[in-house]
C-alpha cells in the first residue's frame, strides 16, 4: 500500500472497523443539526453548522502542518536485570514556532518484555518539546528491542491522524540479564570434562617433554604466575607439588582447552515467545558451565555469532570475564534459521559441547569439523528435547545440576 492511500485512510482510523464507526457519527451529527436548524432554532443551527463544519478543517490544518514538523527521539538502558523495570524516555519536539496539535505515540517492545498496548498522547501547544517516560518490565533473559510502533499527529479534535513525514527512531537493542545459575563442582557433566582435560593435559606434557629430551630440559619451561597471567598457562600439577601456582611459557596449550558452542537456533516458523523461553536456558546453561570451568582453573574457549554474523572464538580463563561476555551475547540480536559454524575451528579439542536450542540432525554437520567425535556432547534445553544425534545430551535441571538425558 502506497503513502497516499495509507494517509486517505489515517484521515479517519487505523482499521475499517474505527473508520465505520467515525462515518456514522459524523452522520448522527449531520442529522441532529438538520433537525434543529430547520425545526427547533435556525439562527442558532447556523451558528452550529458553521461551527461544526469549520472545527474539522481547522483541526485538518493543525494536523497535516504538524506532521512535517515534529521530530521523535526515544532512548533507554542497553542492559536491565531480568525480573525489574526498563524505563524508556520518549522526547517529542517541534521544529517551528506555530502551536501544533496532538502527537499520539504508540510504543512496541519485543518479547522478553511484559506486552503494553498503552497509547501516549503529547501536546505541544506551548512547549516546544515534551519528555515523558514509560516502564516495561523485563520477564525473560535475551536480546530484545524497543521501540515506536506508530506516531501521528493528530487535529485536536481527535478523529484526523497523519502519519509523520520523518522516519521513526530506529528500535533499540536491549539485552535482559538472567540470573546464571551456580552449578556445583560435583555435576557430572563438568566431572567428565574435567577428567578429560587432566588427561589430554598430562599427554601434551609428555610428548613435550620428549621434544625437549635431546636438549635435557624438562619439557614446557616454567615460571612462578603474575597477577594477569590467562590461568589456562598454569600447570597444575606442578603448582600443587611446589605449592605454588606455575605457569608455562609456551603456547602449546590450546589442544587441552575444552570448546563449548553456543548456538541459539530458532526456526522461522516456531513462536517468538516459546522460542526466547529455550534460547535463554541454553544460555543460563552455558555461562553457568563457564563460570565453573573457570573458577576450577579450567579455561575454555567459547565458540558464538557476534552482531555482525561472523562466528567468534573468546578464551575464558578469567573469573570475571563471563559476566562480560555474557553481555557480548545478550547484544546479539538472534537470526532465525542460523545455525552456528564450525568450520574455521576444525581440528583436535579435548572436549567440545555444543549447546542448543534444537539438537536436531543438522547438530552433526555442525560438529563434522571435530576430528574426535568421541569427545563431543550436546547440551539441550529440558529433557524432553529430541536428539537425533549419536552424541550424549545433557540438560539442566531445576536444582542447577546437569543431568544425562
């Protein structure tokens, strides 16, 4: 529908059901002053006639001047807490100095927040700008956005919109922080990681150790740990014989770093809202599980789509670093039909756990660039969830402890 037939049809109301009901009541007034002007008062019913033929057209004027003439802007937080308020600011303005009519503003927010139809309406008939403010609550953890669904100006007698001739503010990226569980060193899933991380951990030290034989130097060369030093360096087993925490002055350690993928896949066709309830579980289950591989002084690698689509590696072997990628993720706005890819990651991990809103089929070409598929496991969001894989599916369950499906 083009601009010219969208304003013919704003000129009354948004539907055809308000249109309808506008037309019969300018026609029960037409009739009311027809049979006061011609049976009860003519000169008064002139006066009612011209009053109510000249109120529309001042109020027409009034409408279609504004709408060239006002500017919207509409700001809030990039990050709020799951389960407390946004407060979003919606500042109106006018760009000349004659009085305009009303501004009605319809705002939109996505799913992770509480729905409002709420409509706002601002005068600017004096002032030449308005600020007000609106709260929406934060009830699920994800990205989402808020924004302007419509703003016109309307004549001051209520019944003639115009659409403004300016864009509407661009919607603004919000992500709502959920609450990362703690998960217990006892699960069992991060046991099993564990176990094979000490493991490649002890194979790499060996086979350094024969590297370096010829030279009589006993394999990765050591130093004591600095504040800042990624404790994915730290040699564990050293540290606890010299009671001290040691770390290697090599590179050669990226083979023992455990990989977890995060791939927040949502099929075009599922429902926004049942769909943001299992992207933020996969999440809360991911940081939950980094959170303890770090504080274990285990560091991993995090394998997720940035905002610009392209696929990012991040090293977590700092304590604090989770709470900051956790809001690198929460910035993303989720593509459906997008899976994750790990093609550029091809090669050798001790341990790669893909977690996954869908662990469908298409989970194995995902993991098809992992050369051990023994080491490979999948995270799902309840137990319920299908695996079509050959790969071990773990969930987490309400006690924040990870179970075997």
């Amino acid at each position: 529908m083009d601009k010219k037939k969208q304003r013919k049809i704003l000129l009354f109301g948004p539907n055809l059901a308000e249109t309808l009901k506008t037309i019969v009541a300018i026609l029960a007034v037409a009739f009311l002053l027809y049979i006061f002007t011609f049976y009860i008062d003519g000169e008064m019913g002139m006066i009612l006639v011209a009053f109510t033929v000249f109120a529309p057209l001042i109020s027409l004027f009034f409408a279609a001047y504004a709408r060239k003439r006002i500017k919207v802007s509409i700001n809030c937080d990039g990050y709020v807490q799951k389960g407390s308020q946004l407060a979003v600011s919606v500042t109106v303005e006018k760009t000349g100095r004659f009085p305009l009519s009303i501004v009605e503003i319809t705002p939109r927010a996505s799913e992770v927040f509480g729905q409002t139809e709420k409509l706002y309406r601002v005068s600017l008939a004096r002032d030449d700008k308005k600020t007000f403010t609106y709260t929406v609550d934060a009830v699920t953890g994800g990205n989402g956005e808020i924004a302007l669904n419509s703003v016109y100006s309307c004549g001051f007698l209520g019944f003639i919109r115009f659409a403004l001739t300016q864009e509407i503010p661009s919607p603004i990226s919000v992500g709502v922080i959920p609450e990362i569980p703690q998960i217990k060193a006892s699960s069992q899933l991060f046991r099993s990681i564990a176990d094979v991380v000490l493991t490649s951990d002890e194979e790499e030290e060996n086979d350094t150790a024969l590297m370096f034989s010829a030279n009589t130097s006993p394999g990765y060369e050591h130093r004591e740990y600095v504040h800042g030093d990624p404790l994915k360096r730290v040699n564990w087993k050293l540290s606890s014989k010299k009671d001290k925490l040691m770390v290697r002055l090599d590179e050669a350690v990226a083979s023992v770093q455990p990989m977890i993928v995060l791939d927040l896949y949502r099929n075009s066709l599922s429902k926004p809202e049942e769909a943001i309830l299992d992207e933020e579980q996969i999440i809360r289950s991911v940081f939950g599980l980094l959170s303890l591989l770090v504080k274990q002084g285990i560091a991993s690698t995090l394998i997720y789509r940035g905002s610009g689509g392209d696929i990012i590696s991040e090293s977590v072997d700092n304590p604090e670093y989770p709470e900051q990628l956790l809001l690198k993720i929460l910035a993303v706005r989720v593509v459906p039909d997008r899976r994750i890819e790990l093609s550029m990651y091809a090669g050798s991990v001790c341990a790669c756990v893909i977690a996954s809103t869908d662990c469908g089929a298409e989970i194995d070409s995902v993991a098809s660039a992992i050369e051990d598929k023994d080491n490979v496991s999948l995270i799902g969001v309840s137990p319920k969830s299908r695996n079509l894989t050959e790969f071990p599916m773990w969930y987490l369950d309400g006690d924040n402890n990870f179970k075997l499906v």
